[in-house]
C-alpha cells in the first residue's frame, strides 16, 4: 500500500502511498451542523430504507462484538493481490484482526477479477429473488440507479445521523457533493469513498528549448504563441532540422482528457468544458460543449495546427502515444497531471541527457480567464442492502480504518495496514519497500524478493479493498516540502513524501496552486433516458466536428450547426433531463 502504484493511465496512483497529508481546516461546525439537521429530517421518512436493529448486537467496552456477528460482502480482487502461504481472501491477517479485535466475521458470497464481471453478477443478482450481500462497492453510475430504483438498498441518512463518528460527519460536511451518486429525492443510498485528488493538469514544457530560444515560460495564451512559434520554426533542439512543434495533443478521443490534453485552452477562453455540465447564471446546469467560449478556444486551437503549433497527428493518438512526442524530443509542450514525473517523463532524458523538463503553470486567456478539468471527488461507494442489521459495526469498522487519515495516533492503522506485510518495523521505525536494501532480516520480509510489500489494503472487503482518502489528503505535505525540502515531516503522509525530488515536489505545488481554477462536471448522475438512446451518436457527432474544425476541414462556423443540432437529436430533450436529477438532489 505504501509505495507509489502505477494507475490506468501511467501516472502515480497517490492512493497507494503511506497515508494522506492532513487538512488545513478539517472541522467546519457550522456546515456538520447543516448536515446533521437534514440528515435528521430525512430520516424521518423511513420508506426508503429498512429499520435498524444495530443493538441486536452486544458490544463490549473493548469495541469487540459478542457474540461475533457475521456480514457479508460480494467484490472485485485483482488477480495479482499477494497472499502470504496458506493465506486467502477468506482467512487472512485482516479478517483475523477483524474476527479477535471487533468480533466481525466476513463472508464472500463471491469474488470476481474485474468490474465487467461483478457488474455482470451484481445485475443476475438484482434480477433474481436470492439475496443482496450485507455491504458491497459500486462505481457504476447506472448499476447505482438501477440498486437505488429496485428499493433493495437501504437508506442511510438516519445510519449516519446515529453512528457515523463525529470527525466523519465533518468530513461529509465539509464535501457534501460526494454523495450526488447516491442520492435521489432527498434520500441517500450509499457511503462515498473519496478520492486524495492529486490529478489536475499543469503544463510540462522544454525548459532547455525556452533557454535555446531566449524566452521566458509564457503567462498568457499570446505569450505562448510566441513560444509555439518559436518551438515550431527556430530549431529548439539545434539539431539543424525542423522537426519540432509546439504542443503534444491527443484528440483520438476526448480533447479534454487528463494527458495530452486541451481542456486548458477551452480554460482560457470560459468556464466552460467540452462533455462536462456546468451551472448557468441562473443556477441550472448547461452542457458545456455548446457555449460561445468553446469556439473560441476550437478557434485558437485550429490556428496553432495550420500554423504546424500542434502534433499533425494528434487526431489518430490516444493520450500515451501523444506525450511520446514530448518524451521523443518532437514537442516541446505537454499537458497531464503532476505525477507525470518519474513515468513516463523521465524517459525524456534518457532519449537525451541534456534534456531540461519543467511544470509550469495554465496560462490566461484574453480576459484572464484560466481552468481546467475537475478532478473526480468520488468515483464509488459503498451501498447496503435493505434491511441490514449492523450499521453501527459498519460505521465502527470504517472509522478504525479511516483513523490514520486523520493522523490518530491511537489508530491501529496509524504507520500501515499490517505490520509484516505492508510495512516492516526496524529499529523502531516502518520500513514500506526494499526491506532487503534497508537491511531488513531476510525473516521478515513479506515475500522472497525483499523489495515489495504485501498490500494488505486488499482484504478489507467491507470498504472494498482499497485506501480511504480525505479530498487533497497530500496537498498540505506536498507544500511543505516544496517551500523546504529540509523541514521535518511530521506524520507518516509526509513522510513518504519528503524524499521525492525537487522537480516532483515543484509540480506537485504548481499543481495545487491551480485548484481554485478547475471546472466542475455537475453532472454525477446515471444517463437520463435520452442519453441511453442518443449520447453515443451525440458526442460522436462532437468529437468529428471539434476535431474536423481544429484540422480545418471545416470552418469555424460548423460549430454554430454543431450546436443547432446538438440540441435537436436530442440534447434539448437531455438538458431538461439533467435538470430534473439536478432538482431532485434537493427534494
């Protein structure tokens, strides 16, 4: 769990690392207050949801269950996921502490290796009359609504309101939006895991082809024009050929994604993103891709590839094989998240040692405007089916697990999962990876090779098998480190983060410095029933207009029809329908 992990799209998967920096200001009385009142008056209504018997359980004064109760669950588990001999997902270290310190025996109904398999069985089981596991995660926004809709799920607001611990109702205070997954009319379905949000684009740009060119890293849109143009026509890498361009894009999809992305030029010219829905000045939502400031950005985008600015084969790369033509030395420009650094940018100098990358910050556009795309707060959550006894043993067994990232020092889980597997003591200090190189006894590594822990993170089905994170966990560390690598961490997130190098730690601040400009995607519900019948054809017809006028296939004002037509085959029919899951948020 506690060394970095590469994610989906080749970057550092934050959530592996020891623990998450702690909040400026976590506690928010006012807001918790808030929350508290509506969640009390939501559960006055109990038709939702199925009626506690949380005290069928005997507790001890120790916090263990007697007699031990049994909860069931249904899951993913990698294929890879390390066991230490003669352990399982069923018996293992983790439900061993689960069984001797809390008296909770967890059960597997099933166990799958990927989503579209659990998602599969998840849809037999909701079709059939067998019954739901007690507790279980789901990320897929239309399998929620079709659980929510079914009314086997059970309603929790009144589960929060008595046993939720008081450090986790401020949390959800605090982050609200994380439960629009699993809320529908004034009701809430589902526990949302949060995630740490480290993603948020920077820009990465040749910092010896700045040099070469005699420029300054650009401020503005117009700035950077000047930069494109140089990059493109001035030979930046000298080696007497013309044979460098300004940007490394992708538009084999969607323009606006995480890497070798634009979703920084439409930033500049609005707030408004292609595929996300946006709230409008009188407080509805709008869809993002037919506002005038995305043809002002498409515009500009369209004139930097006729002027050679941007990849010419941006439109048939996906993100990976665009920012190749950044770590190549074919562009000098790149757009993605800060933990772009070590993978894949370190190759950029092993194709050539000389090489100098930097991050640098989203420039303005011509009224100042900057932004860039949302960071998911929450992409799963944990749902309970109807009529489930043992909220309290749920809502204890999540805040023990959750205690570290509060830097409890009480909590069992304050220096890592497992002592022996995710980490080692030695000399009374964790050791998290290459135990063999740190000087660990050959007895006490987790496996053979000496070099990698177990990650115990794994077994612990009932908040499915992965890290609990508090929303910009690492912000607050990263910040420290940046302003003085030398300073002293002061808990185990900071820890793991203190050794990384300088150009990591300065992207991770430019990084954070930039939070305040991204633009949120309002939308966070299942497809409406237009979507299911039109979505396809619709960002279909987007993503070749947008592309289609960027290479000048089509001029500009193909955007206008774009937009005419957006709204009749539909999109009118959807915008009504965003709105209405909008609305019922608040009901």
């Amino acid at each position: 769990m506690r060394a970095g992990k590469q994610n989906s799209e080749g970057g550092i998967n934050e959530m592996s690392d020891r623990t998450s920096t702690k909040l400026t200001k976590l506690y928010v009385p006012l807001a918790a207050a808030l929350l508290l009142s509506s969640v009390v008056a939501a559960c006055s209504d109990n038709s939702g949801g199925g009626k506690q018997a949380a005290g069928s359980s005997a507790k001890k004064a120790d916090g263990k269950y007697d007699p031990p109760i049994t909860i069931t669950t249904a899951r993913t588990l990698d294929a890879n996921t390390k066991f230490k001999p003669g352990e399982t997902i069923e018996d293992n270290v983790h439900t061993r502490w689960m069984k001797d310190r809390m008296g909770i025996i967890m059960k597997h109904n099933f166990v799958v290796n990927n989503d579209k398999d659990f998602n599969t069985k998840m849809r037999l089981l909701l079709a059939s009359s067998d019954p739901l596991p007690d507790v279980f995660q789901l990320s897929d926004a239309t399998l929620i609504d079709e659980f929510i809709q079914s009314g086997k799920l059970m309603a929790i607001d009144d589960a929060i309101a008595k046993y939720a611990p008081q450090r986790i109702k401020d949390l959800y205070a605090k982050y609200p939006d994380g439960f629009n997954m699993f809320k529908r009319n004034g009701k809430t379905y589902g526990v949302p895991m949060y995630e740490s949000l480290t993603g948020g684009t920077l820009l990465w740009v040749r910092q010896d082809w700045l040099k070469k060119v005699n420029l300054p890293q650009p401020k503005t849109i117009d700035e950077l024009d000047k930069v494109f143009e140089a990059f493109t026509n001035q030979d930046p890498d000298g080696n007497g050929k013309k044979d460098t361009f300004g940007l490394a894009l992708s538009m084999q999809d969607r323009i606006n994604g995480s890497r070798a992305t634009a979703d920084w030029v439409f930033g500049a010219y609005g707030s408004y993103m292609p595929f996300h829905w946006s709230k409008a000045q009188d407080g509805s939502l709008v869809y993002g891709s037919i506002q005038p400031s995305i043809k002002q950005a498409l515009g500009k985008m369209r004139d930097w590839m006729a002027k050679g600015y941007i990849d010419p084969e941006a439109g048939i790369k996906d993100a990976n094989k665009a920012t190749e033509s950044f770590v190549s030395g074919s562009a000098g420009l790149v757009a993605g998240e800060y933990f772009m650094y070590p993978t894949p940018l370190l190759d950029t100098t092993k194709n050539n040692p000389n090489a100098d990358f930097q991050p640098m910050s989203l420039p303005a556009g011509p009224t100042g405007s900057i932004g860039r795309n949302e960071t998911l707060m929450v992409k799963r959550g944990i749902v309970f089916r109807k009529d489930f006894p043992y909220m309290d043993a749920w809502f204890d067994y999540y805040n023990r697990m959750f205690g570290y990232q509060f830097f409890d020092k009480d909590s069992e889980f304050y220096l890592g999962n497992h002592e022996g597997y995710d980490y080692v003591m030695l000399d009374g200090k964790p050791v998290y990876q290459q135990f063999e190189k740190m000087g660990v006894p050959k007895d006490k590594w987790p496996l053979p090779d000496g070099k990698t822990p177990i990650e115990a993170k794994a077994y612990a089905s009932l908040i499915g098998g992965t890290n609990l994170n508090r929303p910009y966990s690492y912000d607050e560390g990263i910040l420290k480190f940046a302003n003085d690598p030398k300073a002293t961490p002061a808990n185990p997130i900071e820890d793991s983060i203190k050794d990384r190098v300088p150009i990591h730690q300065l992207a991770g601040k430019v990084r954070i410095e930039q939070n305040k400009y991204e633009v949120k995607n309002e939308f966070k519900g299942a497809p409406t029933k237009t979507m299911r019948t039109k979505l396809e054809l619709l960002e279909k017809m987007e993503k070749e207009t947008f592309n289609q006028i960027i290479y000048g296939k089509l001029p500009l004002d193909a955007f206008d029809k774009f937009v005419s037509d957006w709204k009749a085959n539909g999109g009118d029919d959807i915008t009504k329908e965003v709105n209405e899951w909008y609305k019922s948020l608040s009901k």
